[in-house]
C-alpha cells in the first residue's frame, strides 16, 4: 500500500522536460503536454488594443489543475496579445505560435511592484521594490516558453525614457524572470524592446535557453539579454543577441546582500551564440557577483559590434570570486576592447557593504581567438589588496586598427601565455602555457568534464 503510494506520487511528479535540461550535452526533449487550451477561450482579444492580463491569469490559474496530470500548454494564435505582467505555474507550456506577439503594456498601473531579490537587498535602479517582470516564474518546477517564433515585446521604448530622465518609481522590469525554479526551458522565440533584461534565470538550476532572438536598439538604456543570476546547471545555446548593454551577463548578487544569499552562478556552458553588444560588453561576468561564479564553459562565439567583447567587472565590497572560466573559439570583429577586467566597476547598494570583502579572479582561460578590427586587445586592471591571477592566453591573434597606441595595459594580474598576438604585457609572461600548470585543472560543465 505504501509503496503503491509513493509511486503514485512519483508519477504525477512525472518530469516533462526530459533528458539533461540545463545541460548542453543533449537537447532536451520535450513531451507534448496532454493537455492543451487556447487563450482565445479565456475571452483575450488580439487586437492589439484590449488588455489581456486578466485572461492570461485565469488561463494560468485553470491550468494549475492540470499540474497533476502530466501538465498543459497555454496556446497562443497569432495576433497581437497587449498583456500586463502574469505568473507562470508549474508543469507548463507557454507556445506562441508564429504571428503571435506578445505586447507588454506601458501603464505602470499594469505591472505589479514586488518585493527586491534578497541577494540584491533593493532593486538596482531605484530603492526599495521593483516592477514584476512581463512573465514570472515563481517557485515553479518543469515550465517550457516556446513557440514557433512567435515574439514577446516589452515596448520598452517608455521604460528607457524614464530610466534616462530618472522618473521611475521603482526599478524596470525584465520581460521573463524565473525566481528559485528549476526545469526550465525557453526556446524559439524572439525577444524585443525588453524594458531592462529579456530573460533573467535567478536562484535557478537546469535552466536551457535554447535558439532564441533577442534584441533591443543600441541607444536602449542598460538593456541586457541573458542574465544567468545565481543559477547552476545553465546551458545557452544558438542564439543572437543584439542589446544597448550587454548580450549574455552572468551575476550572482549585490555586496553584502549577495554575500550573505550566498548562492553562486556555476555549472554554465554558453555554446553558438551571436552576440552584439552596444555599449557594454558581448559577454559579461559581474559586476554583481558577490555570490560567486565558476565552472564556466564558453565556446563558438562571435562577438561583434560591441563596445568590448568579454569582460571581467567587480570592486572592493562585491566579495565573491570569478574563477575556472573557460572560452574558447572565440571570433571577434569591429570590438573596442576585446578582453578587459576591472576591479573598480560598479555601485554600492548603500553603506553598509563591507570594503574588506575583496573579491578573486582566478584561473581565467581564454584560447583560440581571432579577432580583426580590434582597437585594445586588453584592459586587466586588477585590485592592488586581490590581484587577479592565472590569467592563460592561448592561441590569440587580435588584428588592432591602430586606433590607439596601446594594446594592452595591465595592473596587479598575473598570468601566462602562448602564442598572442600582439604580444601581452609582462604581467601575462610569455612562458610556454603548455608549461605552466597553472593553466590546467579540471573544469566539469554540463556533462563535459575537460581538463583545460
Ligand atoms: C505573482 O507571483 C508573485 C510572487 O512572485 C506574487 O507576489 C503575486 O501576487 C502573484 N501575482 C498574481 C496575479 O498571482
Ligand atoms: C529555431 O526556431 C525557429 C522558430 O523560431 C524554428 O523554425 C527552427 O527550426 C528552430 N531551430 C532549431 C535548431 O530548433
Ligand atoms: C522570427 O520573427 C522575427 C520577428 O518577430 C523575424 O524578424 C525573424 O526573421 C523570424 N525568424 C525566423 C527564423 O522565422
Ligand atoms: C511615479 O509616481 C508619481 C506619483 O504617484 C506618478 O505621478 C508618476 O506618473 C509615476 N511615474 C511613473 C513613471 O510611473
Ligand atoms: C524548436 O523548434 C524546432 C522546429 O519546430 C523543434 O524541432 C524543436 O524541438 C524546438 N526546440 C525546443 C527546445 O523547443
Ligand atoms: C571598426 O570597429 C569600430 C568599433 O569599434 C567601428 O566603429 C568601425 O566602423 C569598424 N571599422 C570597420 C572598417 O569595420
Ligand atoms: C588557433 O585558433 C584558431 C581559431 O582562432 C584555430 O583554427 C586553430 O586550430 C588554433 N590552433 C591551434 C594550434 O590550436
Ligand atoms: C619574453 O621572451 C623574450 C624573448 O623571447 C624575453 O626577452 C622576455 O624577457 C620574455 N618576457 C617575459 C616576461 O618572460
Ligand atoms: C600589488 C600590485 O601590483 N599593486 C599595484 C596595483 O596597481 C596600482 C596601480 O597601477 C599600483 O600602483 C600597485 O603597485
């Protein structure tokens, strides 16, 4: 009788996002929910007039009855679906089919102010609480947005002006955010006019973003694309991203509040992106990262059009670590600053941080690298208490333009390399990196175990 029980319950907690979610290794597949309704039976119009939010709602909340029957999919036609922001339930399928998009409203009125993130301790823009995001995953387990490219659109247009002219009332919201969830995918889709980041995986694990296009115009106010945040088991693979800020950033918490959340970022393997970044950096570590981040695989990128193409940001006060990051085949073209690292980068959230918590970078690995119209190969300017350390170039041709005089500056980091051109600063050595054993150890990331 017991043990019938208990396979029962195992049953109906029946996972539908099979295989590895979260892991590169495989895809994973997924089941076709048993269960299926269209929100045009919820009385929502496409019209691209009428507010949704209400018909989205009660659609979710019909659909959590489902939960314990292998789950349902929330069908979206094509049309235009003005909504304000709405919660996301467990076993579930968001599907937008092509045609279909996904308007977020520009009443503020429509969009719920929630409590800030405990690792952030405020919300980072404007103290105190901050708008829900467009689609909120809340303690939720086994949940799929996806489609057949349909499109989700912030209209963040109003949201960048009020940011600029510092009218907001409370910080922006993402477009989707998954709070403490775990697996989660989000695929084929496309991403628009996010009002701050478009897809934002926080206290998460097996987390598979999937062949989705996200974008937001150039002069968009500190828009961000993927923001992996204090989240494990992360797999970002064949997309393009195209933001303002940053394309993919990886965070793990603000100062004190993020140190003593202590939830690292680690376990994220980034395979075939596009990335364009604006103003801020094609692929971003920090600088929140007080949580920590490690065990970083990246490979198959090409960076372009970006103000830098990987960067390293932290200060005094973050606390945490950035180490066992590796990337590799790496193409860049048309970067200002093709790798920096900063250790005097970003705000406190008030001042109580602690200004002793100093933060590491360590073992670093970058290899396999061509870049052409480059203007600063690197900018490492590490931190005089925490210098940064084993910093292994390998296998980097970086073609400058000439632009500026120097290629590389260098302060308080260390490190070795091999085969870089234009050639490093001192700091970097030039030993053989074959050589130096500090450049191996062993990175585990979504089933690859690899010794780099
Ligand atoms: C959505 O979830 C949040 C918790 O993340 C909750 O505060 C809010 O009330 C929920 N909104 C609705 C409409 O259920
Ligand atoms: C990517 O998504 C598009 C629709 O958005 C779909 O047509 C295409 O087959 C997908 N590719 C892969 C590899 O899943
Ligand atoms: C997906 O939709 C966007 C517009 O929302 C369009 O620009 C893009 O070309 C479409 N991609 C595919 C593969 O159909
Ligand atoms: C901020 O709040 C004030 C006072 O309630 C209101 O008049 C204003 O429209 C709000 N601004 C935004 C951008 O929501
Ligand atoms: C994406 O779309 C393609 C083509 O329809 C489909 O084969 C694939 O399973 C989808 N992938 C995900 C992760 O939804
Ligand atoms: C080189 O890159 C810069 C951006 O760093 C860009 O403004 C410029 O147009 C590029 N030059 C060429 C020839 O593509
Ligand atoms: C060096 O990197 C290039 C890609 O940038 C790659 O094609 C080549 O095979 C690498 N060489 C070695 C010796 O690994
Ligand atoms: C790098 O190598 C050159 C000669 O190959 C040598 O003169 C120079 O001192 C070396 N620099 C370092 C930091 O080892
Ligand atoms: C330990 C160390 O190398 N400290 C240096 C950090 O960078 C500053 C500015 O370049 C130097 O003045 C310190 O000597």
């Amino acid at each position: 009788m017991l043990v019938a029980l208990l396979l029962l319950v195992a049953l109906s907690n029946a996972v539908r996002v099979n295989g590895d979610g979260g892991q590169c290794g495989s895809n994973p597949t997924l089941d076709p929910r048993p269960h299926s309704v269209s929100i045009l039976e919820f009385g929502a119009v496409g019209d691209g007039k009428t507010l949704n939010t209400i018909a989205f709602q009660n659609a979710i909340f019909y659909l959590k009855s489902f939960a314990d029957k292998g789950g349902a999919q929330l069908y979206v036609p094509p049309g235009k679906w003005l909504t304000g922001s709405f919660n996301l339930t467990s076993h579930l399928t968001l599907f937008l089919e092509k045609g279909a998009v996904l308007i977020g409203t520009q009443d503020p009125s429509h969009w719920d102010v929630v409590e800030p993130l405990p690792s952030y301790g405020r919300g980072l823009e404007v103290p105190g609480g901050r708008y829900q995001s467009l689609i909120n995953g809340y303690m939720l387990h086994d949940v799929v947005v996806t489609g057949n490219n349909g499109t989700i659109d912030g209209m963040g247009m109003v949201w960048w002006d009020w940011y600029s002219t510092h009218s907001l009332n409370h910080s922006r919201p993402h477009l989707v955010e998954f709070v403490a969830s775990d697996y989660v995918v989000v695929s084929n889709l496309t991403f628009l006019n996010a009002p701050a980041y478009s897809i934002h995986p926080v206290y998460c694990s097996h987390v598979h973003i999937q062949n989705v296009s996200i974008s937001t115009p150039p002069e968009s106010p500190y828009t961000v694309g993927i923001v992996p945040d204090s989240s494990d088991n992360v797999c970002i693979e064949d997309c393009i991203v195209a933001m303002g800020f940053d394309a993919i950033s990886l965070k793990s918490g603000w100062d004190e509040y993020g140190i003593a959340y202590g939830r690292p970022t680690e376990n994220v393997h980034i395979r075939r992106v596009q990335l364009h970044a604006f103003s801020g950096s094609a692929l971003a570590f920090g600088s929140d990262m007080s949580g920590g981040i490690s065990n970083v695989l990246v490979e198959h990128a090409h960076l372009f059009n970006s103000n830098s193409g990987i960067e390293f940001r932290t200060t005094k006060g973050r606390g945490g670590y950035m180490k066992e990051i590796v990337m590799s085949d790496i193409q860049m073209e048309n970067v200002h600053t093709a790798i920096a690292a900063t250790g005097n980068c970003g705000s406190h959230p008030d001042d109580k941080f602690d200004p002793n918590a100093l933060p590491h970078l360590d073992h670093i690995t970058l290899k396999d690298v061509i870049g052409t119209n480059i203007t600063i190969a690197g900018n490492l300017a590490g931190i005089d208490e925490s210098p940064f350390t084993n910093i292994c170039l390998s296998n980097i041709t970086l073609s400058t333009n000439s632009v500026s005089p120097i290629t590389w500056a260098c302060s308080n980091v260390s490190g070795f390399s091999d085969s870089v051109l234009p050639e490093p600063c001192p700091e970097l050595g030039n030993t053989s990196y074959d050589s130096s054993s500090s450049c191996f150890y062993l990175l585990s990331v979504s089933g690859k175990t690899a010794l780099q």
